[in-house]
C-alpha cells in the first residue's frame, strides 16, 4: 500500500494543528492527507490514462480539499494562507 501507518502519523505531525501524531481530525491534517492521496492518483493517472474510477475518486478528493479549504479560509484566514504555502496548493 501506498500509505503506510508511518506516513500517515509523520502527516500529521507535520502539518497537524497540535504538531502531534493524535490530531488526525484537523482541518490542516486532513487536507495534508488529502493533498498527499491527490498527488499520488495523479501521478498514477499519468500512466493509466483510462483508469476512469480512479479518476473519479480524484475529483471527489480534490472536491473535499476544497470544501476543507474553504471551510478554514472562512474560519481562520492565517491557518488557511499557512497551510496552502506549506503544502504548495495554488488557489
């Protein structure tokens, strides 16, 4: 599997909200794990271009990054520009 328990704790350590392996609910370490799963279907759709499921699964990913972003841009403006320049999101 891609996404090992390892990875997934070194995610949330990094961009969690209490910097700890136990804030998984976050706003800033769900989009953290959303941006990792978008990238890695990304990167597997530009081998598998007809991989159509997968290509679905990614637009509903990227769709609850967005609703997460916005929720945070609306709640706290600086989480919000801070964790888009950590995790290098466009707008």
């Amino acid at each position: 599997m891609y996404l090992t328990k390892e990875k997934k704790q070194e995610l949330f350590e990094n961009h969690g909200r209490l910097k700890s392996k136990n804030d998984t609910g976050s706003a800033e370490a769900q989009i953290a794990l959303f941006t990792h799963r978008i990238n890695h279907l990304t990167e597997h759709l530009k081998t598998h271009r007809k991989d159509y499921s997968t290509q679905l699964g990614l637009l509903k990913l990227v769709g609850k990054r967005r609703k997460l972003l916005d929720y945070l841009a609306h709640k706290d403006i600086n989480r919000y520009r801070a964790i888009i320049k950590e995790l290098g999101i466009r707008k």
